[in-house]
C-alpha cells in the first residue's frame, strides 16, 4: 500500500490517517503503543496530530503487520531496515520531483 500524502500539509489527524490506510483509529492508537518509533505529537487538547514522517513509519508497520503477515514482533525486529529504505525511497523520490522541476523551469525559459 502507498499512501498519497499531501505535500502542503503538516499535519494529520487520527481519523485522517485512519482512513489513509482503512483501518481504524483505535489499532492506530495500539500499534502507537507496541512501536516507540511512532510517536505523534498531540495538541493541548490531547488530540494526536501526525506528521508526514509517522506517515511514512505507519506505512511501514502496515506493509509489516497486514501485507506481508508479520507478527508484532517480527515487525519490531524488521522495522528498523525496512524503514531504512523507505526514508531513502522517499528521499529520493524528493530529489527527483525538485530536478523534474528544475528542468520544467529550463524548458519553459529555453521556450520563450
């Protein structure tokens, strides 16, 4: 599963992530408190706020948990490398949006 994320959003509520991946908030809130890796910020109110990196963590934890049948601890032991890659994917999928935009923006020069 791949989660399309708004690049202009800072953060996402519980019931907004809950619905990124279709599941519900009370398993986000439990695979919260089985990986300390998760820790989104929470408001005065106690309301969780996630940030696009727990996005890319719970992406993680659910290609673990429900794509690949992990148990919650072999998802523990496994999502340190797998999170590895997926910041590096991610890092350079960004790269690579910021040159295909340098090059529109040649183009459009050599254009006019």
């Amino acid at each position: 599963m791949k989660v399309k994320l708004d690049p202009n959003k800072l953060y996402y509520s519980i019931g907004e992530v809950s619905e990124l991946f279709n599941v519900s908030s009370s398993l986000i809130r439990y695979w919260e408190s089985e990986f300390p890796l998760l820790k989104p910020q929470k408001n005065s109110r106690g309301d969780r706020r996630f940030t696009q990196k727990d996005i890319i963590a719970l992406e993680v934890i659910y290609k673990l948990l429900k794509e690949k049948g992990y148990t919650i601890e072999g998802a523990k032991k496994s999502l340190s490398s797998e999170l590895k890659v997926e910041k590096q994917t991610q890092t350079l999928i960004k790269k690579l949006e910021k040159i295909r935009d340098s090059l529109e923006k040649m183009k459009q020069k050599l254009d006019d």
